[in-house]
C-alpha cells in the first residue's frame, strides 16, 4: 500500500551481462517489467549500433504481418479466441519464423495477383458484353426511326441495307469509323460537351446507362456506366475522338464490323466468362485456406515480433566491455524488487546455458529516479486522471488514492438523482463483472472503449450518485416521502390564521408560517423534505443551499490539497516549506475564502424562521471585507469589521512572504549560514566514499534543508548549482498561480451548483398553490366548483390535496371535508 500513497523507492543498479545470456536475461526482465533503461550509447547513431541488423529483420517481419493482418480483415476471416501471450523466440529460431512468414506472404501475394488479375478480366469481359448489347440496341433503333422515303443520292443502295457495315463504306471511300466503350455516370456530360466542341459536325454520340452496378477497378467501389457508340467522319476526327476518350479513362472495346462478328464475339465472351467463374471460386477458395492457415499464428508471432524487437532495442542501450564478452546495463529498479531482478538474471543465464552468471551492482547517482506507482485494476483509472494533469515528482505524495473519494462525489453534487445513479451503477456493475470477456476488452469502437476502461469510475460514479440523490430527495426528478414530512396544515386552522370560507376561497396562494406551533415539527430525517418539491419557490431555496454547497466543498477541497504538500515538506526533511510555503498559503486561503465558509455557517446557526427576515446579506458582507467597510449594513455578529480587517491585512502579509521567503532563505543557506551551521555539525569532516558515509551526509543535508537528492552532492556543488533568480523567478510563477487559482479555483466550484440545477427538472403544474414556509405549493388540477378532479396525496405528509375549489383532503381528519356551497358537502365530515 506503501505505493499506492507515495511513488516507489528507486535506486540505479548496473548489470553485468554476458554476451551468450543477455538476449535471455533481458527477456527475462522483460516480463517482468520492473527495470528502466538507461541509454549508455547517447552519442553513437541508431545505425552505427551493434544490433541494428537484427532490429532491421524484426521491422521486416512486422512488415509482412501487417500484410497478413489486413488480408484477413479484407476477407472477414474470424481471429482465434483466447489470451495470447507467448515469451520470446530464442534467436536460433528468429530466422524460422522469418521463413514462414516469407514464404507466406510470397504465397499470398502470388494468389492475390492473381485474383485481380481475373476480377479485371471478368470485369473487362462483362463491361465487353454489355457494350456489346446496349449497341445492338442502336442499331436496331436507327434502323426503325429510319423513314421508308428516304432516298440517298450518293449512294443509292443505302436505301436497301439500312445495317451498311463499315467494310462496305471503306469501299464506297465514305471512312466511316465507329467507336464504342464504357464511362462512368458522372463523365458523361463533359464528355459529351467535349466531343460537340472539338468534333463538331463530324462525330454522332449514342449513349445508354447500365441497369446494374460495375466495380471500379481502381477504388473497389461499385459505380454506375454508361455505354457509349461514337460515329466519326475521317481518320483525323478518329484520332481526336481517341484522345479523348483517354483523357476521361473510358474503357474502349473494339466494335465488330457485321452482325455474324457481334454473334460470334457474343458466344465467346459467355464461355470465356463461365470459365473464369469457375477459376476465380477456386483461387478464391485456395486464398481463404492460406488465410486460414496464417490467422492461426498471427497473433502469437506479432507479439513475438514485438518482444523481440524490444530486446534487441534494449540490447543497443547496453555497452559492451573491451573484450567485447560482457554487456553493461544501467538500470532503475524499485529497492523492494532488487531480489527479484537477482532472479531473473540468474534464470536468464540458466536458459542460454552461460557458463558464468550474470550479476547486478547497486550504484550512487545524483540524477532524479523516474516516478513508478504501482496500479491495479481498481486504481489504473483515477491514476490516469491525475497524470492527465502531468506525473508527480519521485517520491511525492500520489494524489490518485484521495481521487477514488473526491472525484466521483463531484461527479455525484451535479449528478445527484437516484434513478439516474442506479442505472448507471447497474450498467457498471455489469462491465465489471463480464470484464473478462474478450468481446467487451477488445472492441473497435472507440467510445465503447472509453467506458470499459472507466468501468470502475462509472461504477462509483453511479454509487455517489445514489447517495446525493437521497440527500436531494430527487428519483427521477420526483421526491420520495420515506419519513413523512415535518410540515402540518392543520395547525394554520387551529391558530386562527387560516379560516375555512375566506382563506380557501380569496386567496390563490397560501403561505404556511414556521412561527406558529405545530407547522414545522422538525427537518426530514434525511435530505430534503420532499414538500419542496411542490413548492413554487423551490428553484430559489435549492440555488442558496446549493450554491452555498458547493462553496463549503470546493473550499474544503483546496485546503485538503493544501495540505498534502505538508507530507512532502516532512518526508524531504524540508521544515522550511512550513513555515514559508505552507503557513502563509493557508493563511491566504482561510482567512478570505475560509471567512466566507464561516459566514455560511454562522448564518445558519444564528438565524432561525423567526428573525431570517433580519439575516444579512453573505455576499455584502463579503464583498464589503475587501472594501474595508462596514457602515450601513447591519453586522453577522458583533466586532465583524475588525475582524475583517485583520483577516484581510493576514491574507495581504502573506503574498510577500510566499513570494520572498523561500528564495531569501536559501540565498542567506547557501551563503554564509549553511556553512556556520555545516561546521557546528562537523559535516565538512565526513569523507564521503562509503555507502554508510554518503546515507549519513544525505540525512543531514535533508534535515538542513539543502535541495533533496537519493545521494547528497558535496557542499561546493551545491553553491555552484544554485541560482538566487531562477529560484525567486520559479517561487513568483507559483505565488501568482496560487493566489490567483484560489479565486477562480473557488468560482469554479460553483459549476457544482450550476450542473446540478441543469439537471434537475422543475415540474410545472397550473394549479392551485399553497405555500409552506415560503414555500408556494402546488395543489392540484382544480376543476369545477361542483366536481372532484384526482388529487394529489402524499402518504404521511400534511399537504392539502385540492380535490375541486372547496374539497380538501386534510391528513387527520379521516375524511373528504368539503365546503359550503359544495354540492358534496353531505358526503364530507366535520373537523374533528
């Protein structure tokens, strides 16, 4: 648990690795994950390293698995189930993997080509017959558009043989050339246009759109044609007409020159088509089964492949000796796990067969260790939340255990609705119990994703919400009536405030009083009493208790951040932080801000039902301590300006001493003090060599105050490391942050208050009103003076439920007691 408040204890060790073990030493390590890396080799080019020809052939090999990877998602074939998590390969058997996959991917490759190769030439053939048919068509038509009378001077048998092919115009001189193709829908308008402008007079255009759909080759997709028959005069236009037709891709089939070549070329296309069928289902079918064949390891050699390259990019942070027979690591490795990495090494030597074990050497250091907190399941999730904001410094105190608690109650003040968290308590419940299932883990869908990583998050969420939602009294924008509420109507008739005729009758709105004995017995054992939930002023009494709420949170919140850093003060031995960070920076906070707190509370004590009318106004009061004034405006309690003014001067003197007080004191540590005091203790005759020695000089650097280190630098360093302008420009960044974060930081939190009433849904009713306390609460419907409308009743709470103008149902009285001139006055009672 140590970890989970603070980081983990870091220390720097070296490994002395032997060059037939450490490929098996480091995967050993690697499962574990305990160590950190340092690079050894900062100066030498990624390419110059001694093991880039082996991270060369992992890149390769991930290479062809993410060939293999998106064939089989392309052909929608199902991965097998089941956690994958193999260690990895020894090197001796890197380059079978490499051949497999190799192989394979030739393989699949071959069978791919070839398989569009057929799809393109069935495509061709089919787009071919289509042509093929659309222009016979054309044919056909002209023929029967042609009229009878039409007589043609120059060539006169015209008139006969209306299907002239284009060998008897070459005979007749006339070069009549035809050409005919394929081009996409959306073309066929510019295409045209093209045609007019640069053939004009010399080219006919004949055009129909395909019924069904074709793939495009170059995309995939499929897209509508059309089929076109263009008739040009003149080898001259015919070359044009050809230009063009490549300039908008069309697809240009060779058109026969009689109509036994159409049949002919009809009949070979329907065979040539039936056998690619044929040949493209059985290359579509030996593909799947190499598919099939590759899905059933891929997974295992992509983390293969993964782990492997990880080694070797570690192997390349590793420098070697001069003899070149031993690797040499600098890692940083948690204190507690030092036996463990003993382990390890000693089962990494053990697998390769070394002859001479690997060790591990402990080292001093004066570099800052890297932050490790160690997660769980439960707690990975408010752990990223607070790294999203940036990581701690080493061995600070985690902010992430406090965040369990406050995070999901933020959620749950604008969230607060029992229903609502139910629901969301029961679907988080139900990731957490199926979170197992590898359908739920690995998904595509990014949001899905989102929500399963944060089930416990949600699932605490939706308790809180719960809760608040109770301290509401708010289930699905209702109020629950669980204790009965601590409003009476009756004791308005018994006081004589209240008449039976006149009150009922002339008054729309009725105010219950608080004052009179017997209305209000006492506050709703839990939350709010759910009377306010028909009140017409409910909206103004839930903003002040839940503006001021928010307030009391949010600066609880701010001081309990506070006052973590008091642990980080103790832990680094750093007592001057108290006096100059800490004091004055809860002095700032208290004395502004924690006053308002206390004004919230006092007024709730001191004030009762009787004399609110003479309570203050908060924010005047509030408004008028940083004015200085206090005339005119009647006080909270007695000597409430001096107070003020000395709360206000505090908060003042405190800016200057955040601001100066640190940088001044290390200034006077590091010239002239540290020395005095570091002679009165003898430190200046310590030798530091020794391990006890520098844990000794460490300690009582710390306890002077000096800059925190795992291993203490000498006094002279010190002198010439600090800087007096860094460290005031650094203490004025913060101080500025700081006093200027408690003001926004504090209107912030009214977003509390903000969300909440979004949340909430008023309920409007047109009815009669009575109000409590206030309070205006809404009866309902009212309907004819001499009918009964359904009412509303809330078992155990004294609201009158307005039955029709004069029927009320009083709780008490046991019965309906309706009111002259009601026609059901005879079926009613008589107060008892």
């Amino acid at each position: 648990m140590g970890s989970l408040f603070r980081s983990e204890e870091m220390c720097l060790t070296q490994l002395f690795l032997q060059s037939g073990s450490a490929y098996d030493c480091i995967s050993e390590l690697g499962e574990m994950g305990i160590v950190e890396f340092r690079d050894l080799n900062p100066s030498v080019n990624l390419f110059q390293r001694k093991f880039v020809t082996e991270l060369k052939r992992c890149e390769e090999m991930e290479r062809i698995l993410g060939y293999l990877l998106r064939e089989i998602k392309r052909a929608d074939l199902p991965l097998p189930e089941g956690e994958v998590n193999p260690v990895a390969p020894l090197p001796k058997h890197v380059l079978v993997i490499m051949e497999q996959l190799q192989r394979l991917e030739v393989e699949l490759s071959e069978v791919t080509r070839n398989k569009e190769k057929l799809q393109k030439n069935l495509l061709e053939l089919t787009e071919y017959t289509h042509m093929l048919r659309i222009t016979r068509n054309f044919v056909h038509r002209s023929a029967e558009c042609e009229p009878p009378q039409v007589q043609y001077e120059e060539f006169p048998f015209l008139e006969k043989d209306s299907m002239m092919d284009y060998s008897s115009m070459q005979r007749l001189g006339a070069k009549l050339g035809f050409i005919s193709g394929l081009i996409q829908r959306r073309k066929i308008e510019a295409f045209e246009r093209m045609l007019w402008r640069v053939c004009k007079g010399y080219t006919i255009l004949s055009y129909s759109e395909i019924d069904e759909y074709l793939e495009d080759p170059d995309t995939g997709e499929p897209t509508k044609s059309v089929v076109f028959l263009i008739s040009y005069w003149g080898e001259q236009i015919g070359q044009k007409v050809k230009k063009i037709c490549d300039c908008y891709h069309c697809h240009v089939y060779p058109y026969p020159n009689s109509n036994e070549e159409r049949n002919d070329v009809v009949e070979g296309l329907r065979t040539r088509i039936q056998d690619l069928h044929t040949v493209l289902h059985r290359t579509e079918d030996y593909l799947r089964q190499v598919l099939n064949k590759a899905s059933e390891s891929v997974y295992t050699w992509v983390i293969q492949v993964k782990k492997m390259k990880a080694i070797y990019h570690i192997l390349n942070l590793c420098s070697f000796d001069v003899t070149n027979k031993c690797l040499i690591a600098e890692v940083w490795c948690p204190v507690n796990d030092l036996p463990i990495l003993r382990r390890a090494l000693e089962e990494g030597s053990r697998k390769s067969g070394a002859t001479v074990p690997s060790f591990v050497n402990r080292i001093p250091s004066n570099d800052t260790p890297p932050t490790l907190i160690r997660t769980n399941k439960f707690t990975s999730g408010f752990q990223n939340i607070v790294e999203a904001y940036g990581v701690g410094n080493y061995r600070e105190v985690n902010p992430a255990p406090y965040t369990i608690i406050t995070f999901p109650f933020l959620f749950a003040v604008m969230f607060g609705d029992l229903g609502h968290g139910v629901i969301m308590a029961l679907f988080a419940l139900w990731m957490v119990l199926y979170e197992d299932n590898r359908k739920l883990k690995r998904t595509r869908n990014e949001i899905w994703n989102t929500f399963f990583e944060g089930r416990y998050i949600i699932l605490m969420m939706g308790l809180f919400s719960v809760y608040t939602g109770l301290i509401y009294n708010d289930c699905f924008s209702k109020s629950l009536n669980i204790f009965g509420s601590g409003w009476r109507v009756n004791a308005m008739f018994n006081s004589g405030n209240w008449t039976w005729d006149s009150t009922l009758r002339t008054n729309a709105f009725l105010t219950l009083d608080p004052n009179v004995p017997g209305v209000f017995n006492g506050p709703y054992p839990l939350g709010i009493d759910p009377i306010w939930n028909l009140a017409s002023n409910r909206l103004t009494f839930l903003n002040s208790y839940k503006m001021k709420m928010s307030v009391i949170v949010g600066i609880s919140h701010m001081s309990f951040g506070v006052i973590l850093g008091v642990f980080n003060h103790l832990h680094f031995r750093k007592k001057f932080n108290l006096y100059l960070v800490f004091l004055p920076e809860m002095l700032f906070l208290l004395c502004l801000f924690g006053y308002l707190v206390f004004m919230i509370i006092y007024k709730w004590l001191a004030f009762s039902a009787r004399d609110s009318q003479m309570a203050p106004s908060i924010l005047i009061h509030f408004i008028n301590m940083f004015l200085m004034q206090g005339d005119g405006v009647p006080s909270l309690f007695p000597g409430q300006v001096g107070l003020q003014v000395f709360l206000v001067v505090i908060a003042l003197l405190s800016v200057p001493v955040l601001l100066l007080g640190k940088p001044v004191y290390l200034y006077w540590l590091h010239n002239g003090g540290a020395n005095r005091i570091g002679m009165y203790r003898g430190y200046e005759r310590v030798r530091r060599h020794s391990e006890e020695e520098l844990s000794l000089m460490r300690a009582n650097d710390m306890e002077e105050g000096s800059v925190p280190s795992d291993l203490s630098t000498s006094r002279e360093q010190q002198k010439e490391e600090f800087d007096f302008g860094d460290m005031f420009l650094h203490q004025s960044i913060h101080t500025i942050e700081y006093c200027l974060g408690c003001i926004s930081n504090t209107a912030s939190y009214l977003r509390l208050w903000a969300l909440s009433l979004a949340h909430a849904r008023e309920h409007h009713q047109t009815t009669s009103n009575l109000a409590v306390g206030g309070a205006v609460v809404h009866g309902d419907a009212v309907g004819p003076a001499d009918g009964h409308q359904p009412g509303r009743h809330v078992s155990g709470a004294s609201v009158w439920d307005i039955r029709c103008a004069h029927c009320v149902y009083p709780p008490g009285y046991g019965g309906t007691v309706c009111l002259p001139p009601c026609s059901q006055a005879a079926l009613g009672g008589v107060p008892k």
